[in-house]
C-alpha cells in the first residue's frame, strides 16, 4: 500500500525539487541530507549551535528593520520564528550532517529555510510560498554563510563553555573534599613508578584539584572574551558588500542585547574571516584539561591496582564484573573511559589544527569540522566530568594501613633522616636495607644512631610532607 505524501515544489540554481510539505526546511537543506550522510553526527544534536544561529539570524533582522530594509510584518514574523528555535521548537529540523561541504552554506540555508517557512506560517501563508518571506532575500538578508557561520559558531562556544563550567566545578570540589578526607593518611609518594619520599594522600588529591583548577580558570579568563569578538557584518570576505555603513553596528548591538553580553567587532574584518586562532586556542585548552585528566585517571588505576598485588592505597566503587571468564576480577572501568573520551577529545584537537591550517585566500572552508570537533569535545569533556565525580572520586575509600605499612616499609624515608645523619651514612642504612630486607628505622634503631625522640619527630606526619622551620 502506498501512502501519497503531500509535497510542495521549490527550486534553485539546478532546479526543482519536490519537498515533503510537513520539512520546515527547503531545498538547500534537503540537498545537503542528500549530499553528505558521512558522521551520523547530525545539526540537531547541537542545540547550543542551532540556537546560537536563531540568536545570530534575530539580531540581523532587528538591524535590517532599524535601517527600514525589513517592515514590520517580515521582521515580527522572522523575530517569532527565532524565539520558537530559542524554546526549542523545531529542532528536529535541521537534519543535515555536521561534516559538509560549502563552508557552512548547508547550516546557514537550513536555517533560513527553517525560519522562513515558521514565519509564513504565523504570517498565514503556506510553507514554501517565499514571496511573502524568502530564505534568501529577507531572513538573509545582509549576510553571508562566511560572517553569519562563524559567528554563530563563537557565541554557541560561549554558552557551551558556560555550561561546562558546572561539571569542572563539581569534579574540583569533588577532588578537594577528598583531599580534606585522606589529609592525614601517610603515604609513599613515587618518581618514575619507584618509590621517593612521604606525602599524605590527601595531597596527592588536592593536586588533582589544583591543576584542574589552573585549566578551568584559563578557559574562563581566555575564552569568553576572545570568542566575543565577531566578523558579523563582514559578509563573503570581510568587506561588508551588500550591507550598510550602520548595520555592523546595528547587528551587534543586537546581538550583544539578545546574549546578554558584551559582543564586539573585529577591528579587520577580513582577517576575521579567514583567521581560525581563536578556535585552534580554545581546543588547545581544551586538549590540555583532558591531557590532565587521562592522567590523573591513569594515577587512579595504579593507585588502585592490585588489589592483593599491586599498589592497592585505594579502593574504587565496583562498577561491573570485569572478566567473562574470571570469577571476582573487577576492573577501573570508570578511569578507563575518562581515558578513551579524553584521547577523544586530543585526537580532535589535531582535526581542527589541521583544519584550521588548511584555510585559503580569505576563508576556511574547513570551518564545518572545526565547529563539530569543538562543540563535540566540550559535550564529552562535560560528560565525562560528570561521570568521573559521581562514578568514581566520590565514592573512593583509601586503605590507611596499607598506605602507612608502605611508609613503614619504604627505604624512601631515609631521604627524611639524611640532614641528620648525612649522605653516606644515609645511603649506607639504605643499602643495608636493601641486602638484608630489614626496614630503615629497625636499622637506624639497632645502630642506635638516633634518639627515639628525633625519630618520633622526623616521622611525624607534619614533619614528613613539609618544610621544618629548623633541623
């Protein structure tokens, strides 16, 4: 049986096409889902980007009205159909796949069309009929993919950064909490997986907390103010051809009302167009957090591995049996996958370093995949947060005694007695431990070369992770 699907016919440079008359997108669009079915990642699992566009394609209307180029009727319509977007209606719209050719042409006329048809339908016109509302020459008007795409590519990055900020925040005070917990559990602290001197667990954890810290205050301190800076009003290289001497002004202060934020103008326009720097710095800062992160992800997994025969100083939530064939075995299945997201995410740091580097004359074609790689890295690194601060930081227990018994049993305190016995009796006993399997204080004592006193007070926890006022 089959079922007639109503359709309504549109056209363009190569001709007509017959388009499903419920698509709110026209043409172009469909074009497009013909053209490149490549990723599986498509526009809309990007809600941050499409609403940033809507943001982008309202603030150059209020411009073209201001400058009486849009009436009234055209304007409201295209104000409307932005706010629907806004409320995320219609984002099942913007089926076109996020890797494309065109330079982001496929994502600027996806929402053209998108709004258009929205706006002729609040205006009482038919879906298609772009004589009262046309994709190109009203809600495009003034503008070009070249200064509308990566535009909207920035102020999406904003917002994607201002939601990030909530998981990175809670994985540090996760860290920090734990370091307060395990503050005064003694441990053996380790230089090229050998063993060095005392720390406290809670040290240990507080540095994770530390250099996560670092990066979340460079993203916020760099990256908002260097993605405020727009080529909007540049048009197809920079220029502003087609567009008036005050509508740049316009737009933007649109803009910057619409986002609630201080948006600005590249003082060169052309170079705006063509330069890629700020998006290359964001995913290298972005790379840098998730360097860290697998790290501190590979330290948990040797902190806890074992159990019986290894490290075994903490205990992490079991999560999921870890063989199908042998019985007990569990595995760091949590770090594990903070570590495949994080190689993720550095592996698309290079996608868009090459990317961005394969810019010609007066624009990046390539834009296309440096916004997928940059919207697809902050999405992951978010969820991979979340994950890790639930899944596994909270819940980790640490074995004191085991911890202590390593301190005990480590020929690394030795380093701690050297300003009182000096090297070469120093690395006497620590020879002498290794020959005899003896521990150094039972050596130490046996030689009775120090009061049991100043042994009390050199091991001592505070005496051991810090700096002594005198020796």
């Amino acid at each position: 049986m089959n079922i007639k699907i109503n359709t309504r016919t549109e056209k363009d440079l190569l001709g007509n096409k017959e388009i499903p008359d419920n698509f709110y997108y026209g043409i172009q669009t469909f074009r497009a889902v013909e053209n490149f079915n490549l990723s599986n990642n498509k526009l809309n699992q990007f809600p941050i980007f499409i609403n940033a566009l809507a943001m982008v394609k309202s603030a150059c209307a209020q411009a073209n009205f201001k400058l009486n180029h849009l009436d009234d009727n055209k304007n409201n319509a295209i104000q409307y159909a932005c706010q629907q977007i806004l409320d995320y209606k219609y984002h099942d719209q913007f089926p076109i796949d996020m890797i494309q050719g065109g330079a982001g042409t496929s994502t600027n006329m996806n929402i053209n069309e998108v709004l258009a048809n929205i706006g002729l339908e609040h205006l009482g016109y038919a879906k298609g009929d772009y004589q009262y509302l046309h994709p190109n020459n009203d809600v495009n008007m003034s503008q070009s993919t070249n200064d509308v795409y990566p535009t909207a590519i920035k102020i999406g990055l904003i917002t994607a950064i201002d939601q990030l900020n909530t998981p990175f925040e809670n994985l540090i005070q996760s860290f920090k909490r734990k370091s307060e917990e395990f503050s005064n559990i003694l441990k053996m602290g380790r230089t090229q997986l050998q063993d060095a001197v005392p720390m406290t667990l809670g040290q240990e954890f507080g540095a994770f907390a530390t250099t996560l810290q670092n990066d979340l205050n460079k993203l916020n301190q760099i990256m908002p103010d260097a993605l405020s800076v727009v080529n909007l009003g540049g048009t197809a290289i920079g220029t502003g051809i087609n567009t008036e001497v005050k509508y740049r002004e316009l737009a933007i202060a649109s803009l910057s009302e619409i986002m609630q934020r201080n948006i600005s103008s590249a003082p060169d326009l052309i170079e705006a167009t063509s330069d890629m720097g700020d998006f290359v710095l964001l995913s290298s800062l972005l790379k840098r957090t998730a360097t860290k992160l697998s790290k501190i992800a590979n330290d948990l997994r040797l902190l806890s591995s074992g159990p019986r025969t290894g490290i075994n100083e903490i205990y992490l939530e079991p999560r999921q049996p870890g063989s199908s064939i042998m019985p007990g075995k569990v595995n760091p299945v949590i770090p594990e996958a903070m570590n495949l997201a994080c190689y993720q995410i550095i592996a698309n740091d290079l996608a868009i370093t090459l990317a961005a580097e394969a810019g010609q004359l007066q624009l990046n074609a390539m834009e296309p995949l440096i916004a997928f790689k940059l919207y697809e890295s902050i999405d992951l690194l978010g969820k991979a947060m979340k994950m890790f601060q639930h899944k596994c930081i909270e819940t980790i227990r640490a074995n004191a005694e085991h911890c202590q018994e390593n301190v005990d049993n480590s020929i690394g305190i030795i380093t701690a007695l050297n300003p009182y016995l000096g090297y070469e009796t120093t690395t006497r006993i620590a020879k002498l431990a290794n020959e005899t399997g003896q521990s150094v204080l039972a050596l130490i004592k046996a030689e009775n070369l120090l009061s049991d006193q100043i042994l009390a007070d050199v091991m001592a926890v505070n005496n051991m992770v810090k700096p002594k006022q005198s020796v």
